[in-house]
C-alpha cells in the first residue's frame, strides 16, 4: 500500500522523490488523512482540470471533512461566504471573471512590466555593490507587493495599512487554529478596508489613471457591477494571491539556475534565454505545488472510481 504524507518535514523540504514514488505506487491515490485523492500523474491531473463540468473550484461542493471545514472558517470569518475567483463555480466565477477582467487588459499588463522592471532597478540599487545579499526579502518578496500597489492604484502612504489588512483577513480566511484575537483583529481589518474603499472610491471619482481600483468600481457587465464586499475580497486576494506565488517563484528559480551552473552560465552569456528559463522554471519546481478541485459526481480518473 502507498505511503504518503506532505506533512512530513522532509516532504515539505523536497516533495518529488515522494511524488515520484507516489506516482509509480499509486497514482490515483486515495488519502484518508486528506480526506480525498491525490493524482500525481500528468494525463489525470489535465483531465480534471479540463472537464470543468465535472470537476469544480468551490470547497463548499466538497463531501465529508473538506466541506464542514471549509463551511466553519467561513462562519467565522468576517468576511462571510462571499465567493472568490479562485474558489468560485458557474454562474459566480464567470460572473466575477468578467467584472474583474475589465481590469486586466493586455495593455495594463505590458504597462505594468515597465513599473517592475523599475522597481526590480531600485531595489537592487539599494543593495551594497559587490556583497552577498539575502534575495528573498531585499527583492523577491518586496517586488510584487510594490507592483500590486501600483496596478491597484495605491499612494505611498496606504500601501502599508492595505496591506496588513489584507495580510490579517487572510489569516482569518485560511482558519485552522487562530488566537481568539485574531477574529477580532479580521473583523477590525475588515471595517478599515472597506471604509479605506468608501473613501478611495469617492476621491478618484472620475479618475483616469485606469489602476485596478478606479477600473473595478466602475465595471459593470449587463447592468452588474461588483458590490463593495467583492471589491474587498478581490484587493485581498489580489495582494495574497499575486505576491506569494511571484516571491516564491523567483527565489525557486535563482536556486535552480545555482544547483545548474550550465544552465546559469548559458542565461548570462545569452540573456535572451532568460523568458524560457523562467517559464521553465515554474514547470521544474513550482511554487504552487496543490491545485484542489471537487468532483461534482462519482466519475472515473486514470481507471479509479472516484466517490
Ligand atoms: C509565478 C507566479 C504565480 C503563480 C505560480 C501563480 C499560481 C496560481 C495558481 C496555481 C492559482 C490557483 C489556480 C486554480 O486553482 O486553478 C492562482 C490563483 C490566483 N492568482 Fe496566481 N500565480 C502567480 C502570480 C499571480 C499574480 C502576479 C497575480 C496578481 C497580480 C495572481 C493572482 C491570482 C488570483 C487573484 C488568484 C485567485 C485567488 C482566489 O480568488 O482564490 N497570481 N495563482
């Protein structure tokens, strides 16, 4: 019978030898501590991301433990059961999709690579020359965090408070075991964002700066436009979501570009080669290791029935 538990210290520091044996064991893997399976093999994990009638993102269509658990930090969140993208099936996600999307066109996108690759310039200047740096903190973690300012649309000066209120909702969002301040903290977060929104939203009226903010409080498909609460909910994912991911993958990056001088070698010699080795940076050792789905029905992946 297959072994497998990603809680384990040594999962954590280095999960592909476990992965690799996981897959050649038992591939479509049913985990009781999970409570549900584990697909370690390329063609299943395509298939349930593709078959989205089947397959969806919203925890509440869970069974067993997922779904009570998932069901208790959301009574007890401040935020309520108010849907995310990322946790969202029709007809919310295409709902909040479009809305949001209005926001993200290719032309805001390719604006915004010239703010980070400023703000990447500034931060590296500020490192002493010719001595070794700590990565993470003096550039891989602040570096999103100040372009999702930025495409937010945020002063100097509320680029801190946002954040920590994002920071201490999502803490309260993830649930688990919390100090019982932590709630009260969430819902002290969740009143300053939503009047920093209020007044935000009524000092840019009419703004033409085209950030995030302005562009969401004013988009509206079919006569919808997103209520307060989602706007919220969007900015704190937005900042939790986007920085995380983008500090983690960078810094898997430059550790995989160290353990493969060659390859380092090739990058500096020919910068061109720098876009594919990012983008297969985050194939060979991504910072999102979990993609969770639900299946809407008993169905069938990789030749196991799945209930
Ligand atoms: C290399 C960097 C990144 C990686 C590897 C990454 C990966 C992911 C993954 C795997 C998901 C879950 C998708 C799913 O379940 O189907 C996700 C969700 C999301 N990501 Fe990223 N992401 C990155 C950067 C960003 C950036 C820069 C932003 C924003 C500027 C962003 C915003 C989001 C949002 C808003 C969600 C949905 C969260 C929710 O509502 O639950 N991500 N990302």
């Amino acid at each position: 019978m297959a072994f497998f538990n990603p809680f384990r210290p040594s999962y954590v520091q280095d999960p592909y030898p476990a992965l690799a044996r996981l897959r050649a064991d038992d591939p479509v893997f049913r985990s009781r501590e999970l409570d549900g399976w584990v697909l370690t093999r390329h063609a299943d994990c395509a298939y349930v991301l593709r078959e989205q009638a089947l397959f969806g993102n919203d925890p509440t269509t869970a069974s067993g433990g997922m779904r009570a658990h998932v069901e208790d930090a959301r009574a007890k969140s401040p935020l309520g059961s108010a849907p995310t993208l990322g946790a969202a099936d029709p007809p919310i996600h295409p709902r909040l999709r479009g809305l949001i999307g209005r926001a993200f066109t290719p032309r805001m996108v390719e604006d915004e690579r010239a703010v980070a690759a400023e703000v990447a310039g500034t931060l590296l200047d500020e490192v002493p020359a010719g001595q070794p740096f700590e990565f993470m903190s003096h550039l891989a973690e602040p570096l999103p965090v100040i372009v999702i300012s930025d495409l937010l649309g945020l002063d100097d000066d509320e680029r801190g408070p946002v954040r920590a209120w994002a920071q201490a909702l999502v803490r309260v969002i993830a649930g688990g075991e919390l100090p019982p301040d932590a709630y009260r903290e969430g819902e002290a977060a969740k009143a300053a964002l939503l009047d920093f929104l209020r007044s935000y939203t009524e000092r840019h009226a009419g703004d033409t700066s085209k950030k995030v903010i302005s562009i969401l409080v004013e988009a509206e498909a079919q006569g919808d436009r997103l209520s307060l609460d989602e706007l919220l909910l969007f900015t704190v994912f937005l900042y939790t979501a986007g920085s995380g991911p983008t500090a983690y993958m960078l810094g898997n990056a430059l550790a995989a570009l160290l353990a493969h001088p060659a390859a380092l070698e090739a990058v500096r010699t020919d910068r061109s080669l720098l876009r594919s080795a990012l983008e297969e940076s985050l194939r060979w050792d991504s910072a999102t290791q979990v993609l969770l789905r639900f299946a809407h029905e008993d169905c069938e992946v990789g030749g196991r029935k799945i209930t």
